[in-house]
C-alpha cells in the first residue's frame, strides 16, 4: 500500500476526476443505494474503456480505522484503489503494480465523521482493451475511539457562608410558578419544595385563590453550606391569568454568597415559559447565561442546520455533550417514503433535559419530543416516525428551552428503523377493524380532540361522531374532561367495505388541560388497508392544533402528507413568492383555486394610510375552508380571519381595517391549515374600500 507517497499520474488525474464528481453530483451519488457500502458486505462494479473507475461511499465516524479490499479473476485487468473525503481530497491510495490483480488501502484511522468516497479505476485509465467484474470490500474495525461517551465535568460541593437565593417577582395577580433545576437534575419548585439544602418559600397567587398583586415574590433559598457547583436553570411559568390573561412584567434575582447578579428582567404571556440560568464554578463565582421566552417547537433558521450534519446509520448509536458552548449537534441519514424510524436521545451525565427534532429534506420540522411517552425521564424519543418523502433527513439534538437552557450534560443518541406495533392501550380496548383506522394517544388528563375530515369535506368528532361517508368515532378520551384518565385513546374509523378515495385530513386540537399541567406528549397514527401511512409524536400547549392529511387513490393506496402545528403567515416563505402576486385592485373581484399542489395565492393592491377595507374569500366549489392573512407593505402581518361567523360559515372576512401606511399590501389566500391544509376547490376573492 502506497499512502500519498509518489502517486502515478492516472491517480493525480482521478483525485481531480473525483472532486468534479462530488462538487458536481455528490447528492445524487450519495443518495444511490446501490453505491453505499456497508462493512463486510462485498459490492460488485465492471471497469473497461468506457467506465475506468468506479466511486462508492461511506458514512464513518472519527477514530474508526477501515480497511478497503478490492480483487478481479480477470487477467490482465489491473486495479487500482483511492480514499478521498467528502470533498474529494486524497487520504490513502493502493497502485501498486506488483499486485495488481488486486489492490488494498489497510488500517485507515478516519480523523472524523463524516462521508468517504472509494474510487476503484483501472491503472491502465482509458486506455487498453482489459474489462471485467471486480469487487470491492469495506471492513471496520473497533469504533470504540468514536463511541466512547464523552467527558464531563461532575459537580463538586462548595461551601457558601450566606447561602443563595433565587427569585422571581411580577406586577399582576397572575399565577405564576419559579422552578429552578440544580446541577444534579434535581427540581425545586412548590410541589417539590425541600432538596438537599434548598427550600422553596411560598407558592404565590397559586389557583387565583386570593391573588396579589402588589409584587407577588416566589423564592427558593440555598443555606450557608455545601452548594453543588455546575449549571442552574430558571424556569418561571405563567400558569394562568386571575383577572384577565394580560402579559406580565418579570424580574429575576439571583444572589450568590451575597453577591447579586445583574436582574434579568421580561414579559410573560399565558402559558409561556421564561428562561434563564447560571454556572456556579468552583470558586464560588456564578457566570450569567442567556435569558428569553422559551422557544418551543419553533426552529427559526431551519437552513442553519441542513449542513455540517454527522452523519448516522440505522440501529447506529453516537455520543456528544450539549452545554452552552455546543447547544444543539446535527445529524443526517437517507430515507425512503414510508420508511418507520425511531430516533431516542438518552442523557447518560449531567443534569441534560434532552429535545429532539426531525426535518425533512427541506428543513421542515417533522416530529419533536422533549420528554419520552409515559415516562418518568427528561430523556427523549421520536417514536415510530413515518417518513413521507425521499431524501436526506435531519436530526437535531439538543436540550430543553436550547440557547436559553441551563441543562447541559453528555448523552447517547440511537437511530433505529422499526416496525409498527399497536399500542397495548389501544390493543386492549379491542376496537373494531377498518379500511381507515386512525388511532390518537396520549399521557395526561388533558382534553385533546381528534377530527377527520373526509374527502367530501365532512368531518368525524366527538360533537358529529358518525358521517355519512362511514366514518364513526368508536373512542374519545378525556372528553369534556369527564372521568379523564392518564392513558386515554381517541379512535376513528371506516369500515372494512368503506374507502372512499380522495384526501383526508386530521386534526388534533388541544382544548382543554383538565387541570392537569404535566407536559403532553401524543401518538397519532393512521392506517390504511393494514399499512402504516402516519405515526407521528408531538408535544402541544394548550390552544394548539396539529394537522396532517393522507390520500387514497381509486385504488385504495394511500400516501402521507406534511404534517405539524398550524400557525399564520409566517409559514409562508412570502418573499421568495412575491414574483407571482396578482395585482388588483379596489372593487375588484377574482377567482382561483387551493389544492395539494397549490396551497396558497398571492395578491397585492396599493393602500393608503387611513383607507378602511374589506376583505372577503368565498368558496365556490370543492371542500375549500378559506383562510385570509393581510400583510403590510414591509411584510408584517396585520390581520387574519378563518371563519366570518363562527360555526356559520367557513367563508373568510377581514372587515373594516384601517391600513396604517401607504404603500404595497399583500393579500395571502389559502386554506384552513396553511401548508398542512387538506381542503381543496375554487374560490372568489374581493377587496373593498369602505370610505
């Protein structure tokens, strides 16, 4: 074996061969599978004039060493063997003519994980007549350099003469709850008030009963002693509004050994989570960390993460930290429509509350989960996720409330594929067989609803629970928080002799907590004729709805498509769409068309400062639920109707606004759901001006 030592010359011209065919075609090589190898799985390829070299590749991982074998029965066919990285630069090379029957590159230490190409080539490059089958052989030796867990540092006992003290304050008779978490994992907060020597003081305006609203105080204080150094991390909750759901104003104190931290100070809507957090270090100094609005399901600046991935196999298991240095880590794998996977992120030290997402080729967020389905754990899991589109996915790992959490710790992530087994809860209610079976769980008492809108736009729930279709509502969990358990199934189903072809769409809509605060997580699942065709997890706040459609052809085969919470205009890429905007004009009144393939329109019409309009979108055919935004001329959205009358009418009205500027205003119609949407058909779409 030759590494990098006197390269001949029909090698030099394959390393400059090679980088063409990775900056020029290197997705779709990777995505080719018939290219991969796989470790002791030999692959068989065919050199003559016409294809002189042959590139496969590899997923590796840092500190793994390859060995790469490749041997020919053809006489005269003289092989040849080079190892290049992602970006076609040569690592080792084997043109040995002594042996060239066969060529070997032996005991590669890979310096990181990442992609790897082999080029097989025949020595003698395009010239001469020798062809013939060979084959090629990946072997990977231990991986134990690459999958050794990480190191982290373990919190150490200080001891602090007058303690710490930890606070939140606001300016209403909202009842809000501070929650801080200790570097060891553990949660001090008013239902867990004592741990070690932390006490939580008193838990304010707690079920509005006799609420205050003169700087209402919650505290939790450390006593002079042994304090455990590491990162802490401050959750205040705004759990509900006692006069009204106004926004509070908050500010929270930390003091360390009688040294105060500059105050951190925002603003709480109902249900929102504010952050922030601090490193105690071993000298007893405490490093203020980042500080805001917990971000939730949100992943603003998806692109930022579609590059640089580490790349992950199925049934492959990596290790990494997340502190506030390295927030989040990324990794990617191909899939296949229809695939099933399950992606687990277990915390193995620190005080990490793992969060997990997945995302589409396109940098759409699929799943999330913070915390596993029924489990006492802040580990998290992806479970049984149904893949709805070719191409490479991505998998985000990091912690709960990410850039401002204060949790940080080693962990192990697992990619695996897995097959779809029905929930014990749901097998032991023993429901009826379908053509359509569409299956929701989930781990609290709270009040979700499950809906399915069928094809000819009649939807299946707890207040219509039969439709003429042949769709029927067999369970409905927790409904109306009636004898709410902690394990409910919600179910909805056509019978065996009833598929009628088209699109459906699903909705899971959280209504109603129960008095049951623990976050939810559910399992929706569809299946058509015994197939899989949707298993997602999600995890909503109240007031949320999540939204997914399938579609059964004449045929009774069935596809997924997108799916996630429903939000306003801001799913919308508006910019890049702006090119299409259909001018009109005020009194002026057109038609279009919402479908699967054209999920929204764009229009646009000149205003000026004080014009009062009106807006209006009615459905003129098809199942079509318009929905309306109005966008002002810099872009930000300024006003949105679903339904003019509540329960009376699915047609779309923006009625009497007054427009605050002159300039270019933009008009997106759509439908219910936006880009999850399912309801389709013609509509007629008018603007006013009113004075």
């Amino acid at each position: 074996m030759t590494q990098l030592r006197q390269p001949i010359r029909l090698l030099a011209a394959v390393v400059v061969m090679v980088g063409m065919v990775l900056s020029i075609s290197g997705v779709s090589l990777a995505q080719e599978g018939t290219r991969q190898l796989t470790a002791g799985v030999p692959v068989t390829g065919t050199l003559s004039g016409e294809s002189f070299a042959q590139t496969y590749w590899f997923d590796g991982v840092a500190g793994q060493t390859v060995t790469l074998s490749a041997s020919t029965a053809v006489e005269g066919l003289d092989l040849a063997l080079l190892l290049t990285d992602a970006a076609g630069n040569p690592l080792a090379q084997d043109s040995d003519p002594e042996t060239a029957g066969s060529a070997e590159i032996a005991g590669v230490s890979l310096a990181a994980s990442g992609r790897y190409y082999v080029t097989v080539l025949r020595m003698s490059g395009a010239a001469g007549e020798a062809a013939g089958e060979f084959s090629l052989t990946l072997a990977a030796e231990s991986e134990e350099a690459a999958t050794a867990e990480p190191a982290l540092a373990e919190p150490t006992l200080i001891t602090l003469s007058t303690g710490m003290q930890i606070s939140v304050t606001w300016n209403s008779t909202a009842d809000l709850d501070l929650e801080v978490r200790d570097p060891y994992g553990n949660s001090i907060y008013w239902d867990n008030p004592t741990v070690e020597n932390a006490v939580f003081n008193q838990n304010v305006n707690a079920g509005c009963v006799a609420p205050i609203g003169d700087g209402p105080t919650e505290r939790i204080d450390w006593a002079p002693g042994a304090v455990p150094t590491g990162s802490y991390e401050i959750i205040v909750y705004y759990i509900q509004g006692c006069e009204g759901n106004a926004p509070a104003n908050i500010t929270v104190n930390v003091t360390v050994d009688g040294a105060t931290l500059e105050p951190v100070s925002g603003t709480l809507l109902p249900g929102q989570e504010f952050l922030s957090s601090f490193v105690l270090t071993a000298s007893g100094q405490a490093e203020q960390g980042l500080s805001g609005i917990n971000p939730g399901t949100v992943l603003t600046n998806a692109s930022a993460y579609l590059t640089g991935q580490t790349p992950i196999s199925a049934d492959e298991s990596v290790s990494g930290i997340i502190d506030s240095d390295n927030v989040y880590a990324a990794y990617s794998f191909t899939g296949k429509t229809g695939d099933i996977v399950t992606v687990r992120m277990d915390a193995t030290a620190g005080n990490l509350d793992a969060l997990l997402f997945l995302l589409d080729p396109n940098g759409n967020t699929v799943a999330f989960n913070d915390d596993a389905l029924n489990a006492d754990t802040t580990n998290a899991e992806i479970a049984n996720q149904t893949l709805v589109s070719d191409g490479v996915y991505t998998i985000v790992a990091t912690r709960y409330g990410r850039e401002y959490g204060g949790t940080r710790g080693a962990y192990t992530l697992t990619l695996s594929g897995s097959e779809f087994e029905i929930p014990p809860a749901l097998a032991a209610l023993d429901l009826p067989a379908g053509s359509i079976e569409v299956s929701l769980l989930w781990n609290t008492r709270a009040d979700l609803q499950l809906l399915v809108r069928d094809p000819s736009g009649a939807a299946v729930y707890d207040d219509l629970p039969r439709s003429a279709s042949g769709g029927v509502l067999a369970e409905d969990g927790n409904v109306n928080c009636a004898n709410p358990t902690t394990s409910p199934v919600s179910y909805i189903y056509w019978p065996t002799d009833r598929l009628p072809p088209g699109t459906y769409e699903v909705e899971v809509w959280y209504q109603n907590s129960c008095n049951d605060t623990s976050p939810v997580t559910f399992n929706l699942t569809v299946r058509v004729n015994d197939r899989v065709i949707i298993a997602s997890n999600a995890q909503p706040v109240q007031g949320q709805v999540y939204l997914t459609t399938f579609t059964v052809d004449v045929n009774g085969f069935a596809t997924a498509g997108a799916g996630g919470f429903i939000g306003d205009s801001s799913m919308i890429d508006v910019g890049s769409a702006l090119g299409s905007a259909i001018p009109i004009s005020y009194g002026d009144t057109v038609s279009g068309t919402i479908n699967q393939t054209n999920k929204f329109v764009l229009y646009t019409f000149e205003g000026e400062a004080g014009d009062q309009v009106r807006i209006g979108m009615d459905a003129t055919a098809g199942t079509l639920d318009p929905t309306l935004f109005l966008l002002a001329p810099e872009g930000a959205q300024l006003a949105s109707n679903d339904d003019a009358v509540l329960n009376e009418t699915m047609n779309s009205l923006i009625d009497n606004f007054t427009l605050p500027a002159d300039g270019t205003y933009v008009i997106v119609a759509t439908h219910y759901g936006v880009l999850y949407g399912g309801t389709s058909g013609t509509y007629n779409l008018s603007v006013v001006r009113l004075n």
